[in-house]
C-alpha cells in the first residue's frame, strides 16, 4: 500500500457553516477523513496541518513554506505522494507557483471544494478520496503539480476558476483536461 501524506491549509473543503455565510478552514481534515473510510484502502494516509485558512489570506510565505514541505517529503523514502487541500479562490496561484518551482518525481495532487464540509452533499470527501487516488497511480509522477475537481484531472500550469457557484469551477481553457 502506498504511503500518501495529505497536507491540508484550509478552504472551503475544510468549511463550516450554513449556505454563503460558512467560514473557510474550520474542520480538521482527520474529520473528513472519517466520513470516507474505504479511502484507507487506497493508502495508508499521514496528515499534515500546515494551516487552516480561507486561501485568500495565503502569503508568499505559506508558498514558500509548502514548496520547503512538499520538497523534504520528496527526500523521505517512506512517502509515495504527496495530496494538498487548497481553497479554490487562490487554489490556481498556488498550484501554478508549486509546479513552477517543485523539483520532486512524487506525484503531488491539489485539491479542495466548492461547497463547505457541513453542506449537504459537500464535495469535498469525493475530492479528496479522488486526489488520494491519483496521487497513488505511477502515472502521477514525473507530472508537474496535478488537481483533481469533480471527476476531473487537471495540470497545475493551466488550471483556472472559472465558476464561483459549481462543484466543477474549474478550466483549463483550449488545453482540455488531462
Ligand atoms: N474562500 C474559499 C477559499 O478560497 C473558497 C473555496 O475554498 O472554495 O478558501
């Protein structure tokens, strides 16, 4: 079984609260974690809290920090890949810097959420289960930074949001998905 390391900064997918007034990063990934148990059977999963925010509040130094993190688990023999959780309003910023400047062959998977993990039908555990499940695949290494939306591969070159309101608020223009 692979050994993924999920590192996890807030957003939406860690979110609290009722419809447009919830609050980013609230919720301890490990509660997330718990509500898609059979994702235990795609790998053996480790959680870094690296910190809990809105990602509008995400410094060059929280960028800075990520690539030193995601580089030493790149150096750790006992990790397979690394998943981040992001919020989406600067997920592309983010996942742009990331792949400019991460010189790791472990997959590295973004991903986060459109609907707080208090919603109803949050999208968030599908997310996550998703970007576990991808960060395990061979084919994930030696790719860049990858994110994964709604059933959806995406480069973290040319990943864009696009939409405000959908749980597919993502694009990645002429290119088309990976
Ligand atoms: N404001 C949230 C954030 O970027 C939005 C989201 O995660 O979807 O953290």
């Amino acid at each position: 079984m692979k050994n993924i390391v999920i590192i996890a900064t807030g957003g939406t997918i860690a979110g609290s609260g009722i419809a447009s007034s919830y609050k980013a990063g609230q919720i301890d990934v490990n509660e997330i974690l718990a509500t898609i148990p059979r994702i235990n059977e795609l790998a053996s999963i480790r959680l870094i809290d690296f910190c809990q925010k809105d990602s509008n509040d995400i410094t060059e130094k929280d960028w800075l920090g990520l690539r030193s993190l995601c580089y030493a688990l790149g150096c750790d023999k006992e990790v397979d890949g690394i998943v981040i959780t992001h919020g989406t309003d600067s997920f592309e910023e983010t996942a742009y810097f990331l792949n400019l400047t991460l010189d790791i062959d472990k997959p590295v998977v973004m991903t986060g959420a459109m609907r707080p993990a208090t919603a109803t039908s949050a999208d968030g555990p599908m997310n996550l289960y998703e970007a576990v499940a991808l960060a395990c695949r061979p084919k994930a290494k030696d790719a860049g930074v990858l994110a994964v939306f709604a059933d959806t591969i995406y480069s973290g070159r040319d990943i864009t949001k696009t939409n405000s309101l959908k749980t597919n608020a993502f694009d990645m223009g002429d290119v088309g998905m990976l």
